[in-house]
C-alpha cells in the first residue's frame, strides 16, 4: 500500500507512475473520500472536545447544587450526534481502504519504462548453452522413459497441473530441495524456516496476493483460509504489527513450501507437464531490510539466487522487468532464467523484487531507528531460491545422454548426492 499522504502531495506524479504499469487507478475517488474522511474526523475531534467540556460543566454545576437536566440533555444529543459522525467515517473509510487495497506500487525510478515483457532487459548472461551433438528429447520425454512423473496419475488424484513425481524424480526433487536450503541458509546465513501453508486473509492482505487476485488463490470457505502461494506469504507475515529494532537488520529468512496457484490466466499458456502447473515446490528467500540499503540488498539477493545455477551448472540469463511487467506489489524486480534445450526455451525459475514499504504498511511492519529512537515502516524484499519443476527441467534436459540416461557432472553430483538416472 502506497501512502496516501502522498498521493495527497502530488496526485499527478502518482498517476504518471502508477501509468507505467498500465493500471488504471481512480486517484480522484481517493482523494474525495480522503477530504471527507478527514473532515469527519474533524468533526468528530470536535464533538469530543465540547462533550468532555460539557461534562466537566456539568460535574461543576451538580456540586454547586445547580439544576443541571437541560445540559445533561444537551450532552446526551452531542453523543447522539458524535455516533452518527463515527458511523459516516467508518463507512467512509472502508471504501477509501477498499481502494487503496487495489493501487499497485510504484515503480522505482531505475526501473526501465516499457509495457510488457517484450520490453524487459537482459542484464547478464552466464553459463555455456549446451551443444548437444544429438536432439534432445524434452522432460516429458525424458520423464517417461525414466519413470520420473506421472501426470495421469496425478491427475487422476487432483485434475491436470497436479504432478505426481516417482522414483527417481521424487528422489530429485528431494535432493533440490535440501540442497538449496542447505546451501542458503549455511553459505549466507539464513535463518531456515518450515512454514504453514494455510493463509488468513490478513497474511494475504500484507503481501498483496489479495484483494487483486482472490479468483487465482485457493481458498478454504469453511475455514476462510487461504492455500499460500508462495512462502513469501507467511515469512513475511511472521513480522506483521511488529515494530523491529534497526541494529538487528537486515533480518534473513530461506524457507521451502509447497506453492498453490490456480492460475486462471494461463490460457494460451504453454502448459504441458511441469512448465505450469498448480501446485509446486519453492525456496524463497526473504529480507527485512532499512530503506537506505534496500536496493543494495536486492542486488545480492539476486546474486545469490543465481549461485544455484552456478553451482548446477546451468546456462541462465538475467532481466530486468519493464514497468509495464512489474507485479502489482513491486518496485522494481530481476527475473532469472534457465535455457531447457529439450523444449527449446527460456524458463523463468526465479523473480527478486523490492516492494520498498509497500507490504509493510500493508502489514504494520515496522523498525525502530538507533539514531533517534523514531519508528517507520521497513523495507521487505523476496526471491525464489529457486522454484523447482523448471528447475528440474533445465536440470534432466541440459545432461541427458544420447543413450536416454541422465548423468550429472562431479560438482552437480556431489550437490545432489548421486550421480546418474538411469
């Protein structure tokens, strides 16, 4: 959530920025009902003021044995006023939060001006694109001669984009997984989190999965919980109405969860077998920072982030979102992506965004400064370290062998704890 203080400053400046995301915002709407909740408020300040005076009158006047019906008449008339005021600025207020639920960060000023991802900008590129003296089979190839997954049966258990890995696939999986974690939290010193995947509505609220993107959550409507898609939910939430001292940040968290994203609008979407599917696997990696080392922050979290490909062996680049591509809460964010020589294509396998203090006003995070004791909203940043079924296809496509078997180089290897599918 953007402040509306500043929206109050300079409307024009927020709509040409909030312009460059292509979101089209009703600032005049807010502002109205900004003025009105503030005169209400007002007023309201008002009416308190002269109650409590009248009271005071009226304690005065009993003790001097004055008749005091007629005053104690006209106070009971201020309260009735005063309740009426209150209900007018809570209905008030609810529509204008309502709406500033719905306005998107702003872009940060680095962030290059385009509108979609045709636009975007690589930034680097590492890692050796695989020349293979034979054609490469895909991972749904591969998955099949090697028994990796099974999508029928999965589906059979869930409906399609539900994979079901077996054997050696479940194996892999596993192995990305500890590894990842492993490698975060030991190599840069994160502190390792397991969190509930099941969201209150304040939790999704924070982060902005809602009120945007209710139809693209899972929801459970007995319990009014919601399945989170990211571990960005709950590891950010862990903090929320908490006021953190400065000296201890930036505090850094690495965390594995199952994903859950219904993905409504993924028509015309490639998405066969692990490319996009509804429930996945994710490291993230998520810091509470001070606004002033925030952008520093975000650039060696995505470093970081790469260092699994490195370590992997895998060919990736780096992009940079145009402001017309940035999500709804971010300010500025890099993509990472893995080549999959198999299918042909770059796969997005990562996304490190700065949201500055747009999920912390959502939240009420906040951070006590060692200067001056003063209390202000932090900075909250995130990144996948890194999701695993592209990964996985990146992974099983770049060191497949012309015979069909899969064998992973010595450092790979020793990353994953084996060697070879076969």
């Amino acid at each position: 959530m953007i402040s509306i203080k500043e929206i109050r400053k300079d409307p024009t400046f927020i709509h040409e920025r909030l312009a460059l995301k292509s979101d089209a915002v009703n600032l005049d709407e807010i502002l109205k009902l900004d003025e009105e909740s503030r005169e209400y408020q007002t007023q309201i300040n008002d009416l308190r003021a002269e109650r409590n005076s009248a009271s005071e009158s009226i304690g005065l006047a009993k003790k001097s044995g004055e008749n005091v019906n007629d005053a104690i008449q006209k106070m009971r008339n201020l309260g009735d006023h005063l309740k009426k005021i209150e209900l007018k600025l809570h209905d008030v207020d609810f529509v204008l939060n309502t709406l500033m639920y719905r306005v998107p960060n702003l872009p940060h000023s680095s962030t290059p001006k385009g509108d979609n991802e045709k636009d975007n900008f690589e930034i680097r590129c590492r890692g050796d694109k695989p020349d293979m003296p034979f054609n490469p089979k895909t991972h749904m190839e591969l998955g099949e001669s090697l028994e990796l997954f099974d999508f029928e049966r999965g589906a059979k258990l869930s409906g399609s984009g539900f994979p079901l890995y077996t054997g050696k696939g479940a194996k892999l999986e596993r192995a990305l997984i500890n590894g990842m974690i492993d490698h975060h939290a030991s190599k840069y010193g994160f502190t390792e989190l397991f969190p509930p995947v099941l969201m209150l509505k304040e939790s999704m609220l924070t982060t902005g999965q809602l009120p945007k993107f209710e139809e693209d959550m899972y929801h459970t409507e007995v319990d009014n919980l919601y399945l989170a898609p990211t571990a960005e939910v709950p590891v950010t939430n862990m903090h929320r109405d908490e006021i953190l001292e400065e000296a201890d940040l930036p505090i850094k968290y690495v965390a594995y969860s199952p994903c859950f994203r219904r993905e409504s609008g993924s028509y015309g979407k490639d998405t066969r077998g692990l490319l996009r599917v509804h429930q996945f696997n994710k490291i993230e990696l998520v810091k509470f920072t001070t606004p002033e080392t925030s952008y520093e922050e975000l650039e060696s979290l995505t470093r970081q982030a790469e260092t699994i490909l490195q370590v992997l062996g895998l060919h990736y680049r780096v992009v940079e979102l145009c402001t017309g591509d940035l999500s709804f809460a971010a300010a500025k964010c890099y993509d990472i992506e893995i080549w999959a020589p198999g299918d042909r294509k770059w796969l997005e396998v990562s996304s490190c965004s700065n949201f500055e203090t747009f999920q912390s006003r959502r939240g009420n995070i906040r951070y006590r400064k060692t200067e001056n004791n003063k209390v202000d909203f932090l900075h909250t940043l995130n990144g996948s370290g890194v999701a695993t079924p592209r990964l996985m296809v990146a992974l099983i496509e770049t060191y497949q062998q012309e015979d069909g078997t899969i064998k992973f180089p010595e450092d790979v290897a020793k990353f994953l704890g084996f060697e070879e599918i076969s």
